[in-house]
C-alpha cells in the first residue's frame, strides 16, 4: 500500500519543465507570466522620484534594497522611464573611496543601482565594472523583463553588446555582438567596442544550425514601437523637479503630468468621466511623479527656475494633483510604497490607453 495521501499532489515532468498534477488531472502548479505583446506601442510611463530617499535609508544595504524595490515596482508596471531628480533635501559631496556614492550622493547611487539592474544580466559585467555601488546589488531580487533572455528564448529582439570588428564572407566590415546566444551574431555596421545596442533577428536567423548570424541594429524603442515588447526602462538625472520636464526625451514632453500628494485629489477622480479631472485614455507621454520625505512641496521651494516663474503651489506643476490613498491609517506613506501604489492604481488607466492605441 502506497503512503502517498489521497489528496496529495504528484509531480509530473513535462517538456515544459515540472509541474504539479492532481489526481483528477488538473495541472495545480504556479503558471510563470510571460509577457506577450500584442500590437505597437507608441505612448509611454515615466516616473520621477528624488533621490533624497536613498539618503533617509541607513546602512548600504537599506540603501540598495529600497532601489531593488522601487526597480521591481516600475518593472512589474512596465514603466519605461525613471527620472531621479534633486529636491535639494539631501545634501551632497564629493564620492568617496572608488567613487562609492550611498552616503555622499544620494541621487547618482539611486541612479547608479537603477541602470544595472535594469541591464540584462549577460551583459552586466562588461557594461559595469565592480564598483563600491554595486557590490550587494547582484543579491537583489531579479526584474526578470521581456529584455532579460535566456539563450533559448525565442524573441527577434535582443540587447547586445559589441565585442570586436569583423567581416562578413564577402569581405563587409561589421562588428560581433554578445547577444546571450549560442551562434555569434554580426551586424554590418562599424562601431566601438562595449557599446550596448539592440538588434533584430531575422526570422531564419532565430531557427539557425550556423555558427554566426547576421542581425539588424534597430533604435533601442524599436521593440515597444513595433512589436508592443517592454522593453525595460531607461534612467535619467535631473538637477531639479523643473528639469524634469523641461530636459524630457519626448518631443512636445509629458502631456499628461501626475503629481502625488496627500492634499490632492482622489485617486479614483482621474477615472470619473463625470469629473473635470478625469483622465483621458489619449495621452502620449504619462508622467507621474513621487515626492521624497517632505513631499512634493519642498522640491518646488528648492528650484530657482520655478521660484523665479512665480509658481508658489506645488499643485501647479502639475495637470493633476492626486492622492493615492485617502484616509490613510499611516501618518506616513514612504516614497518606494506610494510608487507601489500608485502604479497600481493607475494601472486600469494604462491598460485604458493600452486597448485604445
């Protein structure tokens, strides 16, 4: 007699690796989201939060972990930029030994520890040489994005990096990419060396039995504007809340702009068509920006550009001026949980403007 219980749970091996198959045949194990895209992309999400909040955190490790969760958050809500801006609440110095920054500049180190994880791990030890920064964020929970592939993923994308020139067999120069794959990947193209880049491969080129494989170098939003991947988030510095704005990517800059703040608005007002404050599923560039500590308030008290534009309320920097959580039971909400939830809250008006591009 078997002392298996009744009800207990088998493991069954399939081509997909294992999963847990019940006695009536149902498969109970816990699926892994995979991110399939569906159409082009044009529209984006961008966050902005202060640096100062890397310095409210103690240790080194605090420090590190409060970025691996502000990068899982913007990760898990396919955000594309982050934008780390100083409220001038925290002050700066020069680096210290090796150009470590936790404790002397709050802002790059935030910035720092947002790049390298946000780089697909094949690629990281030649893109970020070891640096007092880094040294515990390998340890931080993996993003896991479309753009961080195993060499057996089948996607035409991929991020790469140049190795060293080449020639194709007809004598055309070129470079050689570290893509993660098994074959060597050439592009026709002349670059230097340890310069990160995207390519597209060629259907046939993706099935291939050859030692190398000739791709495309596309522009790094190629994957989200043709296909509809994310593709990951880039990261950006700016020197006050004012030069968010006025240093952003996009031509025409953000058109719709989120403030958060617990003296704003409800939430739940940007979906009310009924209100004056609803927010329309049209908008090409969303920005949504986070205070640190002291809020939103002494960002603007601390930028001479907008003190100079005469700008007194905070509320008016932005299109909408928003509280995420009425009624809160915390006095205070900390910077890396209100980026939690307000990405969650504002997802259903992501996914709105989704289903409407």
């Amino acid at each position: 007699m078997s002392g298996q219980r009744p009800n207990s749970k088998k493991r069954k091996s399939t081509a997909d690796g294992q999963h847990y198959i019940s006695r009536d045949g149902q498969d109970t194990s816990r699926p892994s989201a995979v991110y399939r895209p569906t159409k082009g992309r044009g529209h984006t999400v961008s966050v902005a939060l202060p640096g100062s909040v890397i310095a409210n955190a103690v240790t080194h490790d605090q420090k590190t972990a409060l970025a691996g969760h502000i990068a899982r958050a913007c990760a898990v809500f396919c955000v594309d930029e982050i934008v780390v801006f100083d409220d001038g609440h925290a002050d700066t110095r020069a680096p210290e030994r090796g150009g470590y920054t936790a404790f002397a500049d709050p802002s790059f180190f935030l910035y720092h520890v947002l790049s390298y994880l946000e780089t697909p791990p094949h690629l990281r030890k030649a893109l970020f040489p070891m640096h007092p920064d880094l040294r515990t964020a390998g340890a931080l929970p993996s993003l896991d994005m479309p753009h961080h592939m195993r060499s057996e993923d089948d996607c035409e994308y991929r991020e790469g990096i140049t190795t060293r020139s080449a020639q194709r067999k007809d004598g055309a120069p070129g470079m050689l990419v570290e893509c993660g794959l098994r074959q060597q990947v050439f592009v026709p193209v002349e670059l230097e060396e340890n310069v990160r880049l995207t390519v597209q491969l060629p259907q046939h080129a993706r099935s291939s039995a050859k030692d190398m494989v000739e791709c495309n170098v596309v522009a790094p939003d190629a994957p989200r504007e043709q296909a509809g991947y994310y593709w990951g988030y880039s990261v950006r510095q700016a020197s006050s809340l004012s030069n968010v704005f006025t240093e952003c990517p996009h031509d025409g800059g953000y058109d719709a702009s989120i403030g958060t703040s617990e003296r704003g608005h409800p939430v739940s007002s940007l979906a009310d068509r009924a209100s004056d404050r609803s927010l329309e599923p049209t908008w090409q560039h969303l920005l949504v920006v986070f205070g640190g500590v002291a809020g939103l308030e002494v960002a603007l008290a601390n930028d001479p550009e907008l003190q100079a534009a005469g700008v007194h309320d905070a509320s008016e920097v932005f299109d909408y001026w928003i509280n995420l959580v009425p009624g809160q039971g915390s006095r205070t909400i900390r910077t890396e949980e209100a980026v939690w939830v307000g990405l969650a809250c504002l997802s259903p008006l992501v996914e709105a403007r989704n289903t409407n591009a």
